[in-house]
C-alpha cells in the first residue's frame, strides 16, 4: 500500500480492486458483502495511516473515477478526481467556491468523507448532492442537510447517519465567478503550502486538528514544546512546521504512530489539552 498513500507507508492489501464506475464499484461492493470480505475504500491516501502488516481483505482503488462534468453554476464529478483536478474544472467554467483547497492532497470522496477545512471554509459548504453507495451495493443520490456536519465530521464516519456507506461521487453548488480572481486565490493557497513545506517529504499534511478552545494553532502548541526534529525511526516532526510529520526516510507506519503517540501526549501532559489526530489509522499495526 505503500506507493498509494501520500506518506509512502503501508503494507500488503490481500486483494486490490480497480472501480471504473460506480456502477462496477456497486457491484464490487456487493459481492464482497456475500462472500463476507471486508474491504477499504481508497481515494488519494491522504490522511491515512496504513500500518505494516497490511489490509486484511481488499482494498477498492476508485482513482480511476476521476471524471468531471458541468450543468450551469454546478460541478459533478467522481470520487476519484484529486482535489486540485476538481479547483482545475471549477476555474475552467469560471465558477468559484473550490478555489481555497487547491494545492490539498487527496480526492474528492477522501475530503467529502472528511469534511475537509482549508482557510476557514469548509468543503462540506457546496456540497449539492451525494452518490452513495450501500454496503450491500445498492447506488443512491443522497442530499445531506448542513446539520449533519461539523468541523472535519461528515454523515460518513462512524457514528454518522451513513456511516458504511461509499462516496461515488458529488455535486457542487457554485457561484459564476471571474476567472482572474479564482486563479489568483489558487495560486496564494498553492504557494501557501509550498512555503509551509507541505511537500517537502511524504507526509499525511498537518497530523493533529486545530481546536479553537486551546487558544492558538496545534502547530503553535507544538513548536511550543520543542518537537520540531523529534524522530523516531525513519518518522520525523518536520524542522519547518510541527504539526507535519514526514516520512524521512523507510519510516515504518510502526515508527509514525508511535511518533504520533508520543507528541499527542506532549500537550495534555504539559496543558491538558487533548489533541484529535487527523490521520486515521487503518489496517493491522505490529504488536497492536
């Protein structure tokens, strides 16, 4: 799994899957449901964390749904085009209300199942509607109401009214706007993120949540305790923002958690703050 996530971590998948639309994807996933076969839905693999033993089961790779169409001041498009693919499309049409996640790793389904945040806005914020597929492979159009979000939660994880359930694909609502002044706030945010390093080593972007009753930026809160540099084994806080943590060299998904572990323990012991990491870890972690 390793060459399919953005830290370049992960074991072997026992099977892996292909979907070429969300009709094969409805039917993958209903079949594997017979015959009682878990799997995971891979998107960009940002975000995650797949440990060293690997994925038990199989793994559908939905990359290839990476389509995009328009209709008017809206966006549809598969749960497989990367983000910055999806800012690209909504530049072309000059429509805006995707440009602040340009420059974001990761696809469509992964930031929807997210709810990715980016300078204050979040992507839940045009969401129209929804394709979903059931875990018995069923496909249906879902209009989610704004209730059913919050800061970096969606209906989707677990807890969630479809949790369980597979993003196919999405539809944004968007605004006519001008094409100068979309492209303008891509390139401020893509530049943004090359100053902050993100792109440096293979990283999983910020590790940890923001939370705004600690009073400042997690990242703050952690150059604060002086991890910047901290490493174990091949995973590192990077030396430019503490709250990215880089796969520095044949980092086991062993040594990330462990450095995750190790630095979410930092502030609740020095604070009582509590950190929330971003990265989910999936699949089987040695000794765990």
């Amino acid at each position: 799994m390793a060459p399919h996530t953005t830290f370049r971590i992960g074991g072997p998948a026992d099977i892996f899957i292909k979907i070429s639309s969300p009709a094969e994807l409805g039917r993958a996933v209903a079949y594997l449901a017979e015959e009682s076969i878990p799997c995971f839905v891979l998107g960009g693999g940002a975000n995650i964390l797949v440990g060293d033993k690997g994925i038990r089961g199989a793994v559908l790779d939905l990359s290839a749904l990476s389509w995009a169409r328009s209709g008017g001041a809206s966006l549809t498009a598969g749960a497989g085009i990367s983000v910055d693919m999806l800012c690209e499309n909504a530049l072309a049409l000059e429509l805006e209300g995707l440009e602040n996640f340009y420059g974001m790793p990761g696809s469509l389904g992964g930031a929807v199942y997210m709810n990715a945040r980016c300078y204050e806005k979040d992507f839940s914020e045009t969401i129209k509607e929804i394709t979903i597929v059931s875990p018995g492979g069923e496909l249906k159009n879902l209009h989610p109401s704004a209730d059913q979000w919050a800061y970096k939660k969606s209906p989707f994880q677990p807890g969630g009214a479809w949790a369980g359930w597979i993003i196919a694909g999405a539809t944004f609502a968007l605004r006519d706007g001008k094409a100068e002044s979309i492209a303008g706030i891509m390139r401020s945010r893509k530049l943004d993120r090359i100053g902050k390093g993100h792109y440096r080593l293979p990283s999983a972007g910020s590790v940890f949540k923001n939370n705004r009753n600690f009073g400042k930026p997690t990242g703050a809160i952690l150059d604060g305790l002086g991890i910047k540099g901290m490493r174990i084994g091949g995973a590192a806080v990077s030396s430019w923002h503490a709250n990215i943590f880089v796969n520095a060299g044949e980092a086991t998904a062993g040594d990330m958690r462990a450095l995750i572990e190790k630095a979410q323990a930092l502030p609740f012991s020095a604070y009582g703050f509590d950190l929330e990491h971003d990265v989910l870890f999936i699949a089987e972690f040695q000794g765990r």
